[in-house]
C-alpha cells in the first residue's frame, strides 16, 4: 500500500552518511595518523542523529556562517528553516591542534572511533550570543545556559562527517531505529498518517489519555518517541523509563496501532527553538503530526513553567511554521481527573467539579514512602516497574555526607554513626574515611585546590555506585565548595537519598583542637590553600541536619543523625 500522507523529509532527502566497507576500512588505517576530537555523550547523540538522517538535511556538524544564520534567523544560510545550531565544540587546548583543511578522527571516550570530520571552519565561541540566540537568555539559572557557561569548549569546530558506523549503544537495541528503517515500518504496516509524542517521562494516564485523543483527532497511528539521551541529574534512568514504557503498551487496543521506538537525543531545554527542532527530526521519521505540550522543553519543574518561557509559547512558535514543514502540530492539553466521573476531562472544562492531579515527582516520593500508587494517575503495571526502582527508604541505599572544617568533628561523627548502622544491619554499609580514600584512590594527587576537589567527587562517585546497588555511603570529607556538593547530591539523588550533615564548628574552635598542627602551618605559610585560612569553605545552603560540636559530645551529634534518619524513614 502507499503512504500518500506520509511526506518528504526536511530538505527532500533523507541523509545517510554512513560509508561503505571499503571506505570505512580506508578511513580506519587513514586514522592512525589524524588529531582525535573525544565526543561527549550529547555530542555522540548529534553524531548519530546526523548520521541516520534525523538531522537532515544537515550533512555535518554546522560552520559558522550556518551556525550564526541558525542563531539570527532560525534559517541555514540557504534559507531552510532549522531552529538550533548544531554544531560540535572543542576545548581551547584542543583546538590549538586543529586547522582548517584537516581531518580528524572522532571517537568516544573509551577510544572507539565511529566517524571522521573534514574540517572547514574554526572560530571562537560568542556564549551572550550563542545563549541569547538558543534559550533567549544568559541568565545562569537556566540549566542548558549554566551548561554552555561552565562545560561548553572555547571553540567551535564545523565541517562535513564521514561515519563508518552508529555510536556503540547496548540497551534495548531492538526499540532503536534510524529515520529509513520507520518509515519503511510505517509502509509495511500500510499506516499513512502518524502523530508522534516525544517525552522524557514516564508514561501515566494523563498522557496515555491525550495519546488517545491525538490520534483520534488525526485519525492516526501513534509513533511513542521518548528521548534516551541523557537527561537532567535526578531523572529516572533510562532502563527503568523504558520498560516503563513496554508496560503501559500494552494498554493500547490493538496494539498494531502504537510502535515504541526511543531517540538517541540529548535535550537542551530551548523551550520554543526546541519544540520547533523536535517537530522537524519527527518530520524525517515519516510522522505527520506532531504533538507539543504546554512547557515543551522547558527547563522549569514545577506546573507553571514560566520562568523562562509562556506555558504556550512552544506550540505557537511550531504551529505558526506547520504549513512550512508540512506537518500538523497538535495542541497537548492539560487533562485532569475528575473523580464523580472517572474521567480525565481538560482542566478548563472540570466546571468546579472536584479534581485530582500529581506531577511524577509527587508520584516517586509517595512510592518511596511506601504508599500504594493510585490506579488514577498511573497503570499498575507502570507503578509495579517503578518501585522495583523507587523502593521505600527503608530499603533503599543512601549516602551520609559529613562535610565541615578540619578538626569540626566529622570523622568522629561519621565512625559512630557507621557503628550504630552496622549494629542495626539490613543494608551493607561503607565508611569512606578521608584518609582511606587518599590511599586507596587518590594516592597520586596533591593538596591544591584542584587535586582536592578531585578527591572530593572520586568520594561521591563511589558513594553514589554504593547507593546505587542499595547500601549505605558515610563520607566524611571537608568538601570546601558548593558546587562540587551539589553535583554530588544530584549524582546520588538519582539512586537513592542523599543527607549533607553540617558540621558548623566555629573556625576558633577548630582551631584550638588541630590534632595535626595543619592551621598552625597554614597560619605560618608552611601550608598554602588551607581551608578556613587562606582557602574559604562555602557552607552549605540547605543542609539536612546542622551540628556545631563546641559543646555537644560525638555520641550526641551522632545521635541527631539517627533521629534525623529515622524521622525520614531510611532507618526503622
């Protein structure tokens, strides 16, 4: 059967830029001689949508001129609509290496080379510009924003890619489809028009409902395309969304009229450039319709999401070029349940009635808490894949942070709050003693300011795999910046919970205990960088429990860090 409905791609060709065996086989013995450029992960996730076609008609990561049209007028410079630069950037060090007219290897951070690039232009990154241009802002609340700031390269580099083969991805690999292999799904199962729903969420019933909707309002087939790039600290992981979305699935009657595919796409939270950007990579996949949400792609967490952009701004901007990209944009609606007719009706339409909503935040932490999951917001099959991932905190591994000046009495807090665990059992628990650690895994490095606060985030990355696998981490680190704890706590929140402890002994006190005689040093210039002389300790901002030992014994400190476990639920 035909598939009349079913459009051209963006351009009117679909890309592909994958090589043939033999050219593969030449650019790898041509490789041992080029610059390698490492990808990170959101940079393999533009590879490879450039490589399959979900970025056609893009051929390569952008130039400059390209890159600046994208960012004054949402055009390429041969006046094709493209809403977000895409384009591949390098730190100043790396940079200094490369030039126009050479070709480097491109490879993943283990070694394994997936494509070439020809590189034909270098320039220097303009963040105000490139931040005003994508997100319509430079405010470093923003999280895509305070990414660009602090983890973008210095330099662009732009030119066309030659890929030998798809980045290596090992999960569910029978859900990962490239553009061609859908729409060549899409003729075989006769589907002539497709709405597409993209999420980072887990499927509840609020979206199954408006699933439902779109595709009778567009007479269509669904096409379910979660992005699995990686996604905000804190988020679900990827495993659990996914089979998350196996079981709710099964829920659509019949079920040749859903495929679930997943999108190797890293989200930038651009709120309205994006939304655009999402419709036209759907556009490549073959769908005809394209629905977007209130809050599309925006950075904001709570209902509202206005800080940075209008509720509604995301579907103006892609509805107003529907006819351009020949795709119907559908309105996602925000549906709530009313209880006298168990229903989910639009919020403007509940007329006063009594209704009921939870966002999946709500949701995760009254599974935690062990609460039964209400058959109204989610499926039991989706709740039951959920606490296999969610379980309550008594079961759950979490990490005990102790941070605070030398000498405040964290190691001493720590080892007897590890004690008192052990005596209780249930969950395997690990100390990770400052000292242990520097031996252990740190055993190269110094005591700058740097080399410190490696130490302090290798300690947070084995707390965080502790946590992850269901145990109990106690670390008990100075950990001077904010920042670096920060990072941590979202590192870890994503596994299981997190509890900073304050250890607020005033500095004069520390200072009269020095066991080592290291603030006598610092204060003679013997040691340099020394936290709380001439090295400041950022105090935590909003800790879960304070502690000053000036005059509290280590039993009594300890204890309010048991009572404060208890109170929360991770100890019975």
């Amino acid at each position: 059967m035909s598939n009349p409905l079913i459009g051209a791609p963006h351009g009117g060709e679909l890309v592909d830029l994958i090589v043939s065996e033999s050219r593969a086989e030449e650019l790898r013995e041509l490789s041992l001689d080029m610059e390698s450029v490492v990808l990170t992960d959101p940079q393999l996730s533009d590879l490879e949508l450039l490589a399959n076609g979900a970025y056609s008609p893009l051929t390569g990561f952008m130039c400059k001129n390209d890159c600046q049209q994208v960012l004054e007028t949402m055009r390429l410079s041969d006046g094709l609509l493209w809403p977000i630069p895409i384009c591949l950037d390098v730190q100043e060090n790396a940079a200094a290496n490369l030039s126009v007219g050479q070709t480097v290897a491109l490879r993943d951070a283990e070694g394994f080379m997936p494509a070439v690039m020809h590189i034909k232009d270098i320039w220097p990154v303009d963040r105000e510009a490139y931040a005003q241009g994508v997100f319509g802002t430079a405010d470093p609340a923003h999280p895509g924003v305070d990414g660009m700031f602090h983890t973008m390269g210095s330099h662009f580099i732009g030119g066309d890619v030659e890929v030998l083969t798809l980045p290596l991805r090992f999960g569910f690999r029978r859900l990962r489809h490239t553009p061609q292999e859908i729409r060549t799904l899409f003729k075989k199962l006769g589907w002539r028009s497709v709405v597409a729903f993209h999420t980072e969420k887990v499927l509840h019933r609020p979206d199954y409902e408006q699933t439902i909707r779109a595709m009778a309002h567009a007479r269509a087939n669904l096409l379910l395309h979660p992005v699995i790039g990686r996604i905000r600290p804190g988020d679900m992981d990827t495993y659990t969304r996914v089979r998350c979305y196996l079981a709710a699935c099964q829920k659509y009657s019949p079920g040749s009229m859903i495929t679930l595919s997943l999108l190797p796409y890293t989200m930038r939270y651009a709120g309205p450039r994006e939304a655009l950007l999402h419709a036209i990579i759907r556009k490549n996949y073959g769908c005809t319709h394209f629905i977007v949400a209130p809050c599309h792609a925006s950075p904001e967490a709570d209902e509202s999401c206005t800080a940075f952009y209008d509720p509604d701004a995301a579907f103006s901007l892609a509805a107003s070029y529907a006819g351009e990209l020949n795709l119907s944009v559908l309105q996602f609606e925000d549906l709530v349940y009313v209880e006298e007719d168990g229903a989910y009706v639009p919020k403007k339409e509940a007329n006063g009635r009594k209704i009921r909503s939870m966002t999946e935040e709500e949701f995760i932490k009254r599974i935690q808490d062990g609460k039964k999951a209400p058959e109204w917001f989610t499926f039991p099959e989706v709740a039951k894949e959920m606490e296999r991932s969610y379980p309550p905190k008594s079961i759950q591994g979490f990490t005990i942070f102790c941070t605070g000046l030398s000498g405040a009495g964290k190691s001493t807090i720590a080892g007897l709050v590890c004690a008192r665990l052990q005596e209780m059992g249930g969950r395997p628990v690990t100390f990770l003693d400052g000292d242990i650690v520097r031996k252990n895994l740190s055993s190269e490095l110094g005591f700058s300011k740097e080399h410190r606060d490696i130490n302090v985030r290798r300690i947070g990355f084995v707390a965080s795999e502790i946590t992850k696998n269901r145990g109990i981490a106690i670390c008990a680190p100075i950990a001077p910046y904010g920042a670096t704890r920060r990072q941590i706590r979202r590192n870890i929140e994503t596994h299981g919970g997190f509890i900073e402890i304050h250890v607020a002994t005033p500095l004069t006190v520390c200072e009269k205990r020095d066991p080592k005689g290291l603030y006598s040093k610092a204060r003679s210039g013997l040691i340099k960088d020394f936290t709380g002389i001439d090295d400041p300790y950022e105090e935590p901002e909003r800790p879960e429990v304070t502690l000053d030992t000036t005059d509290m014994t280590p039993e009594e400190a300890a204890q309010e860090v048991l009572l404060y476990l208890e109170r929360s639920g991770y100890i019975r």
